[in-house]
C-alpha cells in the first residue's frame, strides 16, 4: 500500500491538489507497478508563518513565481 505524505505551504487550490494526486498516483503505477487503488496521498497545507528555509521564516521571503523557482 503506497502512502505519501505532501506538505506544502497553504495556497493550492482544489484542482491543483487534485493534479498531484493524479500525476503522482500515475507515477506510482508506471515506475513501481502499482495498484491505484490501494494508493493513498495526504497533502498538509501549512502556514507560511510555520515553514522555514535558508534560515527565514518562507513568509518572509518574496512569493516564488510558478516555474522561476
């Protein structure tokens, strides 16, 4: 039973969260063979204010542009 846990920061919407469980079940199935069925993916929206990178909190830093990063 494949299990992914995806946090990432609050902002995605709900057609966004639904690509990644997709694509990333679709992974699943052509790399490892595995069942669709029998695969589950949690995605954790977390706060900006909660998430740090480089040594600052990533609320303080400039948004990132989709594809720039």
């Amino acid at each position: 039973m494949p299990y992914i846990n995806l946090q990432i920061t609050k902002g995605a919407s709900r057609q966004q969260k639904a690509q990644i469980v997709k694509e990333f079940t679709e992974t699943l199935v052509k790399v490892l063979g595995k069942n669709p069925q029998n695969t589950h993916i949690v995605i954790q929206e977390i706060e900006r204010e909660d998430w740090g990178h480089g040594g600052e909190l990533v609320a303080d830093k400039a948004p990132v542009t989709p594809g720039k990063a």
